[in-house]
C-alpha cells in the first residue's frame, strides 16, 4: 500500500462528493481523505500495483469534471430544531449490537427488536400518507434498462448501477454451470460465465418513485389537488468503498410518498411534508435541519439555464447530526422535478398541461441509524416519548 498526495483545489461543498466519488476511478484506491478545512488537497491510498502518474491524471480529470459539471451555490438551512445533545452509542457499538448481522458488504439483517423498530419508523411514514390522502402501490424492486433510461438515471448515476441478469435458455449453458457449481471449491468459482447469461436487460431499482411515473405513462392526473402515491421497499445503490456503516447499505430500504399535479399543488405539498417530517422527527428526540442540496437529480452538464437558476429550490434534505466524518446523515429528502418525469412518461393535469411531480423520500435504515447512535443501541432503552410514538410494546 502506499499513500498519493494530489494537490488540487476543490471547493468547499464538494469535498464529501469528491472524497467518496473519487473510489469509483479506480479499483486500486482503498481510502481516501480530502482535507476538509482548507480542500487544497486528496490523499488516497492505493494498492502498491497501480500506477501512480496515471492515476493521479485519472483522478485530476475527475475531479476537474466533477468542479465543471455541478452547481455552485450556497446552501440554505429553511429549518432547525434541537435536541437532545451528543451520542449514546457509537457506530460501532450499533454494528457490534447482537440485532444487526452483516451478511455481505452493504447487506445486513437486522433481528426482531431492529425491525420492530424499523417497522414502527416505516408507520409513521404511513400515517403522513394517510394525512395527505396517499393511495398505495406495491412495485418491483427491479426496473427494465428501458424504464430507467427514459428516467435518465442510466446517463447520471451508472456507477450506482447493480444490473441483473440470467441465464440464457439453453441446457448446455446451465448445465454446464450447474457442474461448475457442484466442483467448486470456494464461492468465486461460482461465478457465471457471460457466454451462458443474457445481455444486461434489467437492473436492481435504485430508488422507488420511477415505478410510479411508469404506471402512470399517457396517463391524467387532477390538476386541481396532486395525485399523491406511496409505496415502500429495498432499493439498491452500489456505494463502493463508502459501504462502511448502515448509512450507506447496498440494500436500503425507503419509502416514498409522490405527488403529481399542478406545479402549485406538487410545490405545496413539499412544504407541507417539510413542516411534518421535521416535526415527527423532533417528536421522536432526533436533532436536525432542512437545508438545500447541491445534488439535483437531473441537472448536469447539459442542462437548461432555467433549471440551472431554479435548482436550488428543487432538492432539500434533512439532515440528522451523526458521528460520521461529515458529522451528519441524511435522513430524508423533499424533491420537485419540474415536469421532467412527466414530459418524460406523457403524464399530464386534466386541464391539459404537462404535470409536475415531486417526491418526499425516507431513507429507513438511515432513520433506524440516527435513533440507535442518539438513543442507544438497544431500542429496549430508548426513551419512552419516543418508544410511545413508535407504539413499540413495553
Ligand atoms: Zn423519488
């Protein structure tokens, strides 16, 4: 192993993005450390084959891409609220807990106490649907190629991409694994050969609100009030080298609540769940803000100038604070898309025009995270205002 110095400037809001990002430039980067004060610099440690010269010019050019294509601004904090102060238990302490079994990186199980719990936090994301009149779905936790192009997801995010596939139909080819299988000495000799295996059709969901907007293509909604859906289950995020802690898992859960409308009725329904969800997670002892993001999800380097002066209003997040290296998790988000989805799936208001959507995202398993590092590693001992909201039995 040995450690690379590269002296660059990276501006202050995208130090984060670029100490994480900068793992998927090359398999041989094993950690990495923007100094965060000042951002004159990226230390990586590399494994002692690779090439240096040449992965620091794949790291510059990176990194000198990653400064031209996103959006500078200031972030805004629209709402803060205390708490109570510091950590009852430390990361480790969580992952060391008896409930929580790692089974593979960034997959984990958790036992009956963690998903009562998990269950409980996913309630209360029902209740906010139930306020604001959701109606349900249930949608699969795989997306056709085709269905997430047209979401343009596959252009923006490709290194977050998990893809599935199968074998073809063919005897030889299956029994031929089936043999290779049944030889095997240790799991890597398992692995298919692409010669037997379809091309790529199909990948693992990486959020849930694209199905939505699918089961919605040519369709109309009420221009009137939104049209709001919820739906809940794993989704899949390849984190590379982040997956350290269950708040970044490759198998997360979330719950999304959609709404598509008119652009008044979709934005106000963002404002309205921002009061909500800030308040039921005061309610349940967790600190927190809701500031503006600089990662809209559509915008990049082509985009138009209208969303580029409007972006900052599209994505807020809610922030928990949480002993990671940023020292805060995002918890949540509340999300417009303009009529990006819409245009995109022909969805339209009844009164004709094209809709708007937006989404109000909750990361599951990072709110699970936030209640055991603030109120303990055992939810037993969790405060009782919270474990009454969460009506987890005494
Ligand atoms: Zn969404």
């Amino acid at each position: 192993m040995k450690t690379l110095r590269i002296e660059v400037e990276i501006p202050e809001d995208l130090r984060r993005d670029v100490e994480q990002g900068v793992y998927y430039c090359s398999g041989s980067i094993v950690a990495s450390r923007v100094d965060r004060e000042r951002g004159s610099s990226i230390e990586i440690d590399v494994l002692d084959e690779a090439d240096p010269a040449s992965l620091e010019q794949t790291v510059r050019s990176w990194i000198e891409q990653t400064i031209r294509s996103s959006l500078r601004y200031e972030a805004t904090t629209v709402r803060e609220w205390g708490g109570h102060d510091g950590f009852v238990a430390t990361t480790e302490e969580v992952l060391g807990s008896p409930e929580i079994h790692g089974l593979g990186e960034g997959l984990v199980a958790y036992g009956p106490k963690l998903t009562r719990a998990l269950r409980a936090i996913r309630g209360l994301c029902e209740s906010l649907s139930e306020g604001v009149g959701a109606d349900p779905f249930t949608l699969p936790a795989v997306a056709t190629l085709e269905h997430m192009h047209r979401c343009d997801y596959l252009r923006q995010f490709p290194q977050l991409l998990s893809f599935v596939t199968h074998f073809r139909e063919d005897f030889g080819a299956i029994d031929a694994y089936s043999l290779q299988c049944r030889n095997a000495q240790v799991a890597d000799e398992c692995v298919p050969s692409t010669d037997g295996t379809r091309p790529v059709k199909r990948v693992l969901r990486p959020a849930i609100c694209y199905h939505v907007y699918a089961c919605f293509d040519g369709g109309t909604v009420p221009g009137k009030r939104p049209f709001i859906a919820c739906a809940h289950g794993d989704c899949f995020r390849y984190e590379s080298r982040n997956t350290t802690s269950l708040d970044r898992l490759f198998d997360f859960r979330m719950y999304e609540i959609v709404a598509m409308g008119s652009e008044a009725g979709v934005r106000d329904l963002r404002e309205r769940m921002i009061e909500e969800v800030s308040g039921l997670l005061e309610r349940l002892g967790l600190p927190g803000r809701v500031k503006s993001s600089n990662d809209p999800f559509f915008v990049s380097g082509s985009v138009m100038m209208s969303t580029f002066q409007r972006a900052q209003d599209l994505k807020y997040e809610l922030e928990v604070p949480f002993p990671n290296r940023e020292g805060h998790l995002a918890v949540a988000s509340f999300n417009l898309h303009q009529d990006f989805f819409a245009s995109r799936f022909a969805i339209r208001t009844d009164d004709g025009a094209v809709a708007h959507t937006g989404c109000t995202a909750f990361g599951l398993d990072r709110i699970l995270a936030a209640m055991l590092v603030h109120h303990g590693a055992d939810p037993d001992g969790w405060p009782a205002s919270s474990r009454e909201m969460l009506r987890l039995p005494d």
